[in-house]
C-alpha cells in the first residue's frame, strides 16, 4: 500500500545525493522510561482463557515498562530543501506478545517514526515522505485529525502526536491571497492499530474493547465459537448415528432432525430411556438410567464433554458455548430471553443446521487495497476581516477502521451460498429441510411455537437444491443418508478496508470579553459511505451467522463545539460538547418465540462497535451518541516551566474517563511526568469497560543534541 511507491524510493534517492553528504547533519534526541502499573484489581476483556478463568491482575501490578530512545536527524540539501529524520528504538517488557513488546512497522512502535524532504518551487511548498499531517485539534478525540492513523495500544491517553502513525505521502501547500493556505494530500493507505483485532486476539493486552473480543477474543469471538460448535455438532451427529434421538441409528445423521431447534431440546426434559422428546446414548457419563433431566444440562454435558472420556470434541468450558458457573454439567445456567452465551443466542437453530456446522473451521484472510491505491484530499484555510479563522476540506480515502465479514467458502477458497429452507415431513415424527425452499430473510418466521424452525444450508453455485452441492456430512437432499455432503465448510472472516467520501469544517473566532479572552471553535464532519455494524438476533437465533452480524453502509454527520477561556494566571479552561449522528440508523424491534413458547428479542439494529458483546446482549448503538469534555492546563514554577493537564471526559450511557498528567522540569535536559488515568462507569459503555485498565504512570526524559 504506497509503502513501496516512488514516494518511498524518492526520499531515500534525495538523500544519497552528493550534497546530502557534505551538508551540515544535527542530531537531537532523548532517551525515556515510561512506567505504568494499574491502579485497580481485576481481569480486563479478552484475558479469560476459558470461561471459568477468572485470573487477572492486581492492584499495583506492572501495565508497561517502557524504555525507549528518540533520535531527531536533521539536515540541509543545497540553499532550498532540507531533511529530517526520526529513528525510534523502543522496547516494553509488558507487552503481551511480540507485536507490543518490540518494534512493528506502522505503529506507535515503528522504528522508522519520520523521514520526509522540505523543498518548494515556484510559490508551492512541497514535504516528501512519511510524515504526520494534522487536520484537527479537539481535545480527547479526533474528528477531523484523519489524515494519519492512530496506534490505539494505549486506548487515548498517549498524546496524539505519538499516537499517530506516521505514513508515506506527499504534502503540497502554498498562500493563497493575502490570508489564506491551500494544501494537497496523497497518502499511503495504512490501517489503525487496533488491539485484539486479528486472529490471535492478544489475549491480556489492557485496552481489548468489547465488540474486538466479540471478533476473536478466546472465550467469547465467534473466531473461536464457531470451530466449538463445529465440535459440538459432530458429538450430535455422531449420537444420532448411534441412536440417540428415538431410539433406532439415524443413518442421515441430523438432518432428519430438522424439526428439532435448539431450545425444542435444551428446553425439555430428557432421560436415557424415553423415546420422546430425545434419548441420550446408554452409558454417557454424567447420568442414570431413567432419571430425566433438564435438556439444557445434557446440552452442556454434550458441548463441554463430548460423547466419552477424553473425546476431542469437549469444549471443556473454554469458550462461550454455554454459560457455565462451574466445571460440571449442572453448574450452567440457561435464558432464551436473555441470553449470553453462543447457544442461547441460537435457541432456534434446527439440529439440521448443526450438520452444515459439522467439522467446519475457520480462516483469517486480510483483503487490503494494493501498493497503488492511495487516499487524496485538499483543506484549504482562510480569515475573515472580522477575525474569524476557517478551513474546509475533503479527503477520498480508504476508512483506517477495518472492516470484519463472515463467509462461508470450501476448502479451495471458493465462496458458497447460504440456503434457508422450510422443514417437510419425512415420515415416522421427522422432518428434513426442504432444498426446493429459500427464504429471504424478510421471510424467516418470528415464531416457531409447536412448529418446526427453518434449517440454515450452505452449498456450491448459485442455484438450490441441486443434489451433490452441500456441504455438511449428509447431503441434505437426501434425508436417508445414502448421499454424503462436500464435507466441512471453512467460516472466512474477511479483514478489509472500504472507501469513504469525508468532507470537513472547522471555525475558531476569538472573543475579548470583560471577564476573559475567549474562543469560539468548532470541527464539522461529513462521512458518505462509511459502516456500521448491523445485528440481526432473529438470523443469528437460526444459526445464520454471516447474515445476522454484517458491516452495511452507513453516512455519519459528526461535530465538536468547543470555548476556550483564560483565566486567573494563564489557567486554560475548554470545554467541549460532541456529537456523532448516525443519518441511516436501523432499529427494527421484533419479539420471537421459540419451540417450547418462551419470548426473546429478535430485533434488527445498528450494533455499537466498540461494546457490542455477548455478555451484553449484542450492544445497540446510540442513534446519536454525545460526548461533553472539561479540559483544564496551566503552568507553574518559577518561571512556568512546569505544566499540569487535566481532561474529564463523559460519554451518553454512563462512561467515564480522566486523565491527569502532570511535566515537571528539573533541568533543561531532564523531565520528569506523571500521568494518572482512570475509567469508571458503566461496563457496557465505551469508557466503562476499561475501569479495571486504570492505571497510574511515571516517566523520566533525558534531553541531548
């Protein structure tokens, strides 16, 4: 993406040059240790290695132990241009693996941080390299500043300038009449950091948010769930083989099940000797002959333990398959209405669709642009006779926040089609789906009371029902058997970038009052064709993952009004009001019911990327989210060269965030910080989540050149 490009190429060219070499070359720089430990005891999202894992961390224990050196080169080529360089070697033993602990390319931890050629022609300004360019300045959160991603290791308390990555570009600006500026951008296409956000999950790091773990966190991302349910659907495959639905070997498996649902078993009571509603293989561990018990523990006798002892098929209660409370089967609790673990969310999935399931796998595939897509924009900034400074501007680029979509493909990497088929008879009490049947959507039902549910099948081509096209262990066209499926489909979750249309605004206009100097600021952004996450409870209830969790187009209209006044000895105070408006919102309330009659939601709606979980219910996003920021700084010292920095920072919903930091100069050359942070509120809030990241940090800076 660009990284490769005559951008690239150019800059180091430039410097090989003959007057490169001579030229006068200064170099700066300072050498840091940063030191942070959390300030409350806990486990932070992502951590568990399985769902009865609840280690963590406490009080007082290390968050990072950063030491790191920051060489600023800079030098001249020829009367008009110069270079500049930044070389930045860093290491923290806290990390959580080798992505955080050391250096990676285009992140917070690059080890190339800057290298960019000032130079001008004509009345034109020109910067070639990778560099940082700044769009906005609202305090806390970036709206306009969208130029450069952002490296969000450390959520927002890094400053944005060492949170911003720096990437390839070419920057080109001159003056424009007596007051104003016009600036060009094209840019390398380059992606936040986001932790958890791969398919290792960085399992530990202290700022996973939610909707990431719902992705791939251990426990709880549908990246892990879904190879578990795999499993679990082969242990009941290989039980209706054996007999364990009425009695007599079923030689096509689950598929004549399709009359069967989820909740229709863990919501009736079974035993091992009944025919009806479900028996249980003779001899499984964990029950007596002839005793019923609720389905919902045999359910999680099956998911954790398999069929036998030391069946590779048992979950054993690693991730969020149901919701235990112990290490034995009855230790689990069991909610269609509210529900929080993978099954209670499928509670109307058919056992039919748990043959499509069988053996399936998953893949992380990253889809990114290429070398030559860039991004491309202009701002251009003007003052008015009366004192009122403005800009607009307009960027065509790639979203730096990644997408993630699910897929069914075979084992080649060819994608398959997802059929919902209606259930018919096949005689003796069992139903099989019905392949001539496809059902939108639109069509699936709310409720499925007495009924049989609709069954989820995935299949070669675009045409259904054509026998020797499904995947699964049978093929479903052919409920007796005799046919065997294409085999274990692979779950793709597909990493992409989309591309959005951004057109900004920014005002600032100063005010002398007789109580303070005062300024007036705001930032406008227009987002066309960004994504929002939409979840569909009533397709994720039958088993369709890929169509109930999807990322649909969405244009945002985002804004921040902010006054700054001076007050008392150079006390700054900003506050600051946003908002971010979400123009094509989807909230579709439905009420389904399931097999055994009991009520859930089954709603479709915009989910809230940032908490969306299944711990919460699949979070719903606000429509139109607010912020409200209180901003103070002020120096002091003998001759204020010392400086402290508060920002309290509220968001609708209950979260809550502060961060105190405070630089103090001993010397010219050595700088001591102090830095506190602290999260609190609602735990399903943006903010909220993170209370048990809270952390107090501590850092010296030694200065040279």
């Amino acid at each position: 993406m660009f990284k490769r490009s005559l951008i690239n190429r150019a800059v180091f060219s430039a410097l090989l040059l003959p007057g490169a070499v001579v030229a006068e070359v200064e170099v700066s720089g300072y050498v840091k240790n940063e030191t942070s430990v959390f300030t409350r005891s806990g486990q932070v999202t992502g951590e568990a290695g399985s769902m009865l894992d609840d280690s963590g961390h406490d009080s007082g224990d290390l968050l990072k132990f950063e030491n790191s050196a920051r060489l600023f080169i800079n030098g001249d080529l020829g009367e008009n241009s110069s270079w500049h360089g930044e070389v930045n070697l860093i290491y923290d033993s806290e990390g959580v693996n080798e992505d955080y602990r050391g250096h990676l390319n285009y992140s917070q931890h690059d080890w190339l941080r800057e290298l960019y050629i000032d130079t001008s022609f004509s009345d034109w300004d020109f910067r070639f390299g990778k560099q940082q360019v700044v769009w906005g300045t609202a305090d806390g959160i970036k709206l306009l500043d969208i130029i450069n991603p952002t490296d969000y290791r450390e959520l927002v308390q890094n400053t944005m300038e060492d949170s911003r990555i720096p990437i390839w570009m070419i920057k080109a600006e001159r003056n424009v009449g007596d007051s104003g500026n016009i600036q060009f951008i094209v840019s390398q296409v380059e992606e936040n950091k986001i932790p958890g956000l791969n398919r290792n999950g960085d399992s530990g790091h202290p700022f996973i948010m939610k909707g990431v773990d719902s992705i791939s966190g251990q426990a709880n991302g549908f990246y892990n769930i879904a190879p578990a349910l795999s499993k679990v659907a082969t242990s009941f495959n290989n039980a209706a083989f054996g007999g364990a639905f009425g009695g007599v070997a079923s030689p096509g498996g689950l598929v004549p099940f399709a009359g069967l649902s989820v909740e229709g078993f863990a919501g009736s009571m079974v035993d091992t000797t009944t025919i009806a509603p479900a028996m249980l293989l003779p001899g499984m561990p964990g029950y007596n002959a002839g005793v019923a018990i609720p389905g919902y523990i045999a359910l999680n006798n099956i998911a954790q333990n398999g069929l036998f002892a030391g069946d590779p098929n048992g979950n054993n209660n690693v991730t969020n398959l149901m919701d235990v409370t112990g290490p034995t089967p009855p230790e689990v609790n069991w909610s269609v209405a509210n529900p929080n673990s993978a099954f209670s969310y499928m509670s109307a999935a058919s056992f039919a669709t748990f043959n499509t399931f069988d053996g399936a796998t998953t893949q992380w595939k990253k889809d990114y642009p290429d070398d030559l897509d860039t991004n491309a924009g202009f701002r251009y900034k003007g003052n008015l006779d009366n004192g009122l400074s403005y800009s607009v501007n307009y960027f065509y680029h790639y979203s730096a926040n990644p997408d993630i979509n699910m897929g069914w493909y075979d084992p080649s990497g060819a994608k398959l089609s997802v059929q919902r088929t209606t259930a018919m008879p096949i005689g003796g009490g069992f139903f099989a789906p019905d392949t001539t049947t496809s059902l939108t959507a639109d069509q699936v039902p709310n409720s499925i009371f007495g009924a049989a549910p609709v069954s989820v099948l995935v299949h070669r081509g675009s045409t259904p029902g054509v026998p020797g096209t499904y995947y699964g262990t049978i093929d479903p066209t052919d409920p007796s058997g005799a046919t065997p499926g294409l085999g274990s489909p692979v779950l793709r979750f597909t990493e992409s970038l989309h591309r959005v249309h951004s057109i900004g605004a920014s005002f600032d206009y100063a005010l002398d009052t007789a109580f303070a100097p005062i300024v007036l600021r705001g930032e406008f952004l227009y987002d066309k064709d960004d994504k929002q996450a939409v979840i569909d409870k009533r397709l994720l209830s039958i088993g369709d993952l890929t169509n109930a969790l999807t990322m649909e187009e969405a244009d945002y209209f985002k804004y921040v009004l902010g006054m700054d006044v001076t007050v008392l000895k150079n006390l700054l105070i900003s506050g600051q009001f946003i908002q971010f408006r979400n123009l094509d919102y989807k909230d579709s309330g439905r009420t389904c019911v399931s097999q055994t009659g009991i009520s859930f939601d089954c709603s479709k709606y915009t989910g809230d990327l940032a908490t969306l979980n299944l711990s919460n219910g699949m979070n719903k996003a606000y429509k139109n989210k607010e912020f409200y920021s209180l901003f103070l700084s002020k120096p002091f010292g003998p001759s204020d060269e010392h400086r402290w920095n508060n920002i309290v920072m509220y968001e609708e919903g209950g979260g809550f965030w502060n961060r105190f930091d405070m630089e103090y100069s001993f010397t010219d050359n050595l700088i001591g910080t102090a830095e506190w942070n602290h999260y609190w509120g609602d735990e399903d809030s943006q903010f909220g989540q993170f209370k048990d990241s809270s952390n107090i940090q501590v850092g010296i800076r030694y200065l040279f050149d």
